[in-house]
C-alpha cells in the first residue's frame, strides 16, 4: 500500500510540474523534442484530455506537422501574447485578479494584482517551509507558483510514504489549498486562456489543468 501510495504522489507531483513549467514560461527545446520524439509522453498527455476530443487531435496535428524550430518560435510568440505582453489576449494569471476585491472610493472594484490572496498565499508557502526562489520576479498567486507548491506538497507525501501520520499531513495540506485556493479561479483563469489562444498546445495546457484539479478535488 506505501509503495502504490508513493507512486501515485511521485506521478502526482510530476503532472503538477509539468502544468506549472507550461505557465512559467515557454516551453524548452528539450521538451518540444520529447513530445514530438516520444511518442509514450503526448500519448500520456493525451490520454488526460481523452484520445477522441477536438483538443486532443488538433494538438497530435500540431505537433506531427511542425520541426521543433518551428514550435519553439511558435510557442515562445504564442506564451509571450498570452501571458508577458498587456495587449489583446493578454491573460493575468493571478489568483487575487479572479477572487479579490477592493472598496476604491465607495466602489466595489475587482481584477487588480497585490489583493489579500496574494499575501495570504506567500503565509501558507512560509507555513509549509517554503521560500519562493530569488530568481522568480513575480508574484506568489501566480498560476505556476500554485501548482508548482502542489508539485512540492504531493512530493512530500510520497517522500514520506512511509510514516502514513506524516504523509496524510501532506495530504491534507493539500486538499485545503486546493479547495480555498487553486480552485477557486483556475477554472476561470483557464476559460479565459480557451478564449485568448487558437495555439492547440495552451488549449490542451489550460483544458488539462481544469480537468486534474477537478479530478483532485473528487
């Protein structure tokens, strides 16, 4: 049972990865070669969305159709447009964007940065151990640093596999900052990527990361 326990976490914590890799930044030429070069890791991708979708057949076109030069510079323009460039199409991917709000001269406004959920996630980071590395200048609700803390969290348990009292309090860290955080707007956050991009991989990226996090949360 510690050993199905351990690899369940340990996959886990590598599609949470994965997912927050997708939102940090463009993808590498590393991982571009991998999954036009390994057919097991799409098909795994894949296999998530579910072989008989729209999403999941434009995405295998899209990456059978084109070298990997051609996705790189594709992928890197399509990630700049979506989530570093303020212009149409641009996507905020912070948590206070979607569930704060502000009293701005009587006036209940919301979509701003830098909102309580911003604070009150970088509290639970520290209260976990963790320190947000020097070299990420953005904010703590950013998308890839939530799911990169999920990524932590699930490695964890399965580092601690062992001692079920230790791995359950990894667990259940886990469901509450799933259930009071990530998915209270990742499903917003990703409607409005599905709206912002025609690019089949971020179509699959943003259906992926709603289908797991409903999918962690059952």
């Amino acid at each position: 049972m510690n050993d199905q326990r351990k690899l369940m976490a340990e996959a886990r914590s590598q599609i949470y990865q994965f997912l927050s890799q997708a939102y940090r930044s463009p993808p590498t030429r590393e991982l571009i070669e991998k999954m036009t070069q390994q057919p097991e890791f799409i098909d795994s991708f894949i296999s998530f969305l579910g072989h008989s979708t729209y999403i999941s057949e434009d995405l295998q076109k899209y990456l059978t159709s084109n070298t990997p030069d051609v996705l790189l510079e594709d992928l890197t323009q399509e990630y700049n447009s979506l989530f570093v460039i303020p212009a149409k199409g641009y996507v905020r991917p912070y948590e206070s964007v979607y569930v704060d709000t502000w009293d701005i001269d009587g006036a209940e406004c919301s979509g701003l940065v830098m909102g309580r959920s911003t604070v009150h996630v970088k509290d639970i980071y520290e209260t976990a151990g963790v320190e947000l590395s020097d070299t990420f200048k953005d904010l703590p609700d950013h998308l890839a640093v939530e799911l990169e803390f999920m990524s932590y969290l699930a490695e964890k348990e399965a580092n601690l596999s062992d001692s079920a009292i230790e791995a359950d309090k990894f667990l259940e860290f886990q469901y509450n900052f799933l259930n009071n955080h990530l998915s209270k707007w990742v499903g917003t956050v990703c409607n409005t990527i599905l709206d912002s991009t025609t690019n089949p991989f971020y179509a699959a990226v943003a259906t992926l990361t709603v289908k797991f996090i409903n999918d962690e949360l059952d």
